[in-house]
C-alpha cells in the first residue's frame, strides 16, 4: 500500500509520484477498466472538495488517502528467503501433501548434481567384448546409477500429483484466480517452489549427458540377456514395463516441465466444468508479477542474492510454458495476457551463463512459438 498526502506542494510530489508507482505496477494486472475508474477516483480526490469526493473515500479523514495495490503480497513467492507464509485451516491439508513432496525435492537435487555416470566403466566393457571382468564391472557400476533414475522417474509422479492439488485449490470456486493467490499464500509459493525445481532438474538433466548413456547401456544389456534366456537381478527392481516408462520420461530434454505440461492440460481438459481461464488467468498473473518484480529496479533490489532473482527467473518461465501448453492460442499471441517480449527481455538482460537454460526451454518446449500468430520480433528475440 503506498500513501498520498496532497496538503501542500511537497505532499502532491509524494503523490503523483506513488500515483506513478501505482499505474506502473498495476497495469500489469489490471484491467484498462478498473485502472481507469482508479485514475478517476485519484483525480476527483485531487480537484473535488470533501463532500464531492467517491463513496470510495468518503470515510477516510481528508488530506489522506490509502490505496490497495492489485497484488501486495503476491510478491512473496519471489522471496523465498524472506517469505513466511503460513498455511490457513483450510489449506493445511494441500500444503501438508505438498510440503512432503518438497521436502524429498532437495535430496533429488542434491542427487542429480553428484550423478557422474559409469562412462569409463562402459567405455571398456564395450572395448572389450570378451572380457567378462569388465563386462561385469560396468554392469555393477551401472545398476546403482539406473535404481537412482527410477528415483527421480517415480518422484516426477509424486510432484504431478503434488501440482494437481495445487492447481485444485488455486483455480476452484467461487473464488477468481486472483483472489486464491492473495487468499492462499502458502499454496502460491509452494507453486512456486514446484516450478522452480522443474526448471532446476531440468537445467541439470540437459547438461548431463551421462544419463542417457547409463540408461541405454542399462537397457541394451539387458535386451542382450533376453536374448540369451538370461535375467540379471537387477530387472526385478527396474521390469521391461518400468524402462520403457523411463525411457519415455528420460528421452525427453526437460522431462520434469513434460509431466508438468501433460498434468496442467490433463487437469483443465478433465474439470470442464472449470472455466479454463481460471487455470490460465493462474499462471498469467504470477508470471506477470515475477516479470515485474525483475525488471522494476525498485523491486529487484529487494532480490537478496542471485538465488533469489533465479528462483524468480525459473518461475516466470515456468509457468509461461505451462500458460502455452494449456491457453488455446498460447502464450505468444498478441491477445496473451503474458507479456512474452517483456519476460523475454528481462532474461536477456541477464548473464547468458545463467539464463541460457531458461531461453532454450521456451524455445523448444512450448507448442505455440513458431505458429503464425508469433510477431517476427518476439521469433527473434529467442534466436
């Protein structure tokens, strides 16, 4: 909330200058409707006597006024570190499932950042064929790595369910989407948090090569041992069904934002009864707000340390990609409520070192990009 004193000279500057502060954020939310009815109740305030004054007003002592930002505490899930957000009696529940799924989150991170593979190991048993020893070698070098990926395959079903409550709770009735996210904080951020791991894993798996190799190996062995009338112990924990499920979910580039993707239009396409905009206005205001908060310095300085504004990155892309795999036309058309060139120029603004990731995924996993509908400038600013 920002305050205005309009008394004297020095109170009007304090005024027009919060006035700004408010038409600024607030366009990125707001309706042209609502910011004008706003506008016109600041400017009668300005020029009308007390008694012409907006019933809106009426009861606030003169020369003050309070006004309500659209969002003030959305900003919350942009400050992980900072933010305290506390689970009502009625979300407690959904934020209990959530938090668990969390909580296990950290320790597949953690994981996936040590995963240095078995490629020496395989690189010999291939070189040498006949040798059993080495054969054997990559083979139990191999078997630990693949029970570690079915981990993080069974974990991306926990977190699909995880986002399906999520999504329940923020997009249900009677409640707009708007007011879910102001209502149920805790929820928000725990969104939040869900993406922000997405994007981590993914950024991980990409750059990570030693996973497929581990897994093809894994299964070509094992394709060789059937052939033989063979069963190695290792297929009673991962079955033919099991790896051909991971093979799926491995050979996509972001494996983690697909199941996201699939589990969002899942949702929407399963609850038609939901207005589809309540799931895309969702996704379209929170990427609005990290948008913001990222590219208005005096809410990036806020921003801790480069965790905190990559958190906020991650986010925005996000549940950008989400907006397009579910939004008919997509995230990138002119009647968007996403402001792509804006997301996008906020990332580039950023060391390539650190955004290049985040490009990419809206480069090659959101549907809509290359459709007709895609201004040439918005094609060009992720070449």
């Amino acid at each position: 909330m920002f305050s205005c004193y309009c008394s004297h000279a020095a109170s009007n500057l304090r005024f027009l200058s919060g006035l700004l502060e408010y038409l600024h954020f607030s366009s990125s939310f707001l309706t042209n409707d609502i910011l004008l009815s706003n506008l016109l109740s600041l400017l009668s305030f300005i020029f009308s006597p007390r008694h012409h004054l907006p019933s809106t007003f009426s009861s606030l002592p003169a020369p003050y006024i309070t006004l309500s930002l659209p969002t003030p505490s959305l900003s919350l899930f942009c400050f992980p570190p900072l933010a305290d957000a506390q689970p009502t009696e009625a979300e407690t529940a959904v934020w209990n499932q959530v938090s668990a799924v969390l909580e296990e989150a950290h320790g597949i991170l953690a994981e996936l950042q040590s995963y240095n593979g078995a490629g020496q190991e395989i690189r010999e048993a291939i070189q040498n064929p006949g040798d059993l020893a080495l054969q054997e070698k990559a083979w139990n070098a191999v078997c630990p790595l693949v029970a570690k990926l079915k981990r993080f395959y069974e974990f991306s079903l926990r977190l699909e369910n995880a986002l399906r409550s999520l999504l329940e709770a923020l997009t249900s009735p009677p409640y707009a989407p708007m007011q879910h996210l102001e209502r149920e904080q805790a929820l928000a951020k725990q969104f939040a948090e869900i993406l922000h791991f997405t994007l981590s894993f993914d950024e991980l798996k990409m750059t990570n090569p030693a996973i497929q190799n581990d897994f093809s190996y894994y299964r070509r062995t094992i394709s060789r041992n059937r052939l033989n009338n063979q069963q190695l112990e290792a297929e009673n924990e991962v079955n033919n069904e099991m790896a051909n499920r991971m093979s799926l979910f491995y050979a996509e580039a972001t494996p983690m934002l697909k199941t996201l993707s699939n589990a969002t239009t899942k949702f929407v396409s399963e609850n038609k009864t939901l207005p589809i905009e309540d799931t895309t206005d969702c996704l379209s205001t929170m990427a609005c707000v990290c948008r913001v908060m990222l590219e208005t310095p005096e809410y990036r300085c806020r921003f801790t340390n480069t965790d905190t504004m990559l958190f906020c990155m991650r986010v925005m892309v996000g549940v950008i990609i989400l907006y397009d795999h579910v939004h008919p036309v997509g995230a990138f058309a002119k009647t968007s409520k996403i402001d792509m060139k804006g997301c996008i120029k906020v990332l580039k603004e950023q060391p390539s070192n650190s955004v290049e990731g985040l490009l990419n995924a809206l480069r090659y996993t959101t549907r809509h990009l290359n459709d007709d509908s895609t201004s040439k400038q918005i094609r060009a600013l992720l070449q």
